[in-house]
C-alpha cells in the first residue's frame, strides 16, 4: 500500500528537494511600480470635482449678490421717501409751513397752490409738535428715467386724525407733486 498523499502547497514538491519559482498573483508585476505600492493604481485627480464646486459656489455667490443688490435699492428708494415725507410732516408740524412749502413742493405744483393758500390750509387743521404720523402706504417706482413715492397714512393729534397723501416725483431729486392734508371722516 501506498502513503497518504499530503495536499499541494507552493513551493514544495513531491519531486524531492527542488524548488519551483514563486509567480506573482495574477495582475501583479513582479517588479514593483515606480510610485507607492505594487499594482497600486495612480491616485484619482479630483480636478474635474473642484471645477464643478467651484462653478457652483460663484454662481450662489452671484445669486445672493443680486438679491443683496435689488434689496438694497428697493430699500433704499424705500427709505429715501420715507425720509422725504417725515422730513415735510415735521417743518408742518413744528409750524414752519412757509420752508415746507419752499423745499418740498415742486415749482408746478407751486403755480397751482399759494404759499398763502398753503399755509392757510395746513393751520386751519390745528396740528402741532405733539401730533404723530403714521405712513400706512408707501409705494415707490421709476418710469422713464422718472422716480415716484406715493406716501399715504394718518397723523394722529390729541382729539382728532388728519389723513395723508404725498406724491414725490422727480428724475433726480423728489419733489411733492401733490399733496392731501384734511380731517379724517
């Protein structure tokens, strides 16, 4: 009878004491890579995914900027009129109703109202520097080159409520193109 066989393992033999060459696993040089590991791959470039992130980062950038911008100007055309109606109700308010009507009013609407007309008008509704203005109604706007605030709301005095209604216009610098001062009813 024969002996039992052992099971193959690499680099020995059953043919006595000679010796096979070990071959590298399959997909691998026997000589090491120039650059890290054997058989290891170049590293992956990630420059297509920068491009990529960096496209999309500036075109956020320039979305938040023209939100940012539009803001601004809406707000600031918003505020200019703002401005420009609390700086007239309050030379009304104080009494100085003759400077009201020299730097607010616009020329055109000066031909068709008096200064004294005006003056009249504003001191019969008894208003003094105890009253306050409340702007419920601000709307602003550019047409041909020619901006706009309409302004409407109440002045609120001791007694009693005057309604409100300015128009500025003007390409440049406002000017009150119509006005409406009158007891609240």
């Amino acid at each position: 009878m024969s002996a039992p066989q052992e099971p193959y393992q690499p680099g020995h033999s059953s043919l006595g004491s000679r010796q096979l060459p070990q071959q590298p696993p399959f997909g691998q040089d026997s000589e090491p890579a120039p650059f890290g590991l054997p058989g290891q791959p170049p590293p992956r470039s990630r420059r297509k995914l920068w491009i990529i992130l960096a496209s999309v980062g500036g075109v956020l950038l320039l979305v938040i900027l023209g939100i940012v911008i539009l803001v601004n100007i809406a707000g600031s055309a918003t505020n200019q009129a703002r401005g420009l109606a609390d700086g007239f109700t309050r030379l009304v308010l104080a009494g100085e109703n003759s400077r009201a009507y020299d730097e607010y009013l616009d020329p055109a609407l000066q031909e068709q109202l008096s200064k004294e007309a005006f003056i009249s008008g504003v001191e019969s509704l008894e208003m003094d520097k105890n009253c306050k203005p409340d702007y419920r109604d601000l709307k602003v706007g550019t047409e041909n080159g020619i901006k706009s605030a309409d302004i409407a709301g109440l002045i609120t005095c001791e007694g009693k409520v005057v309604d409100l209604a300015y128009r500025f216009e003007g390409p440049d610098e406002l000017k009150m193109t119509n006005i409406k001062l009158r007891p609240a009813g």
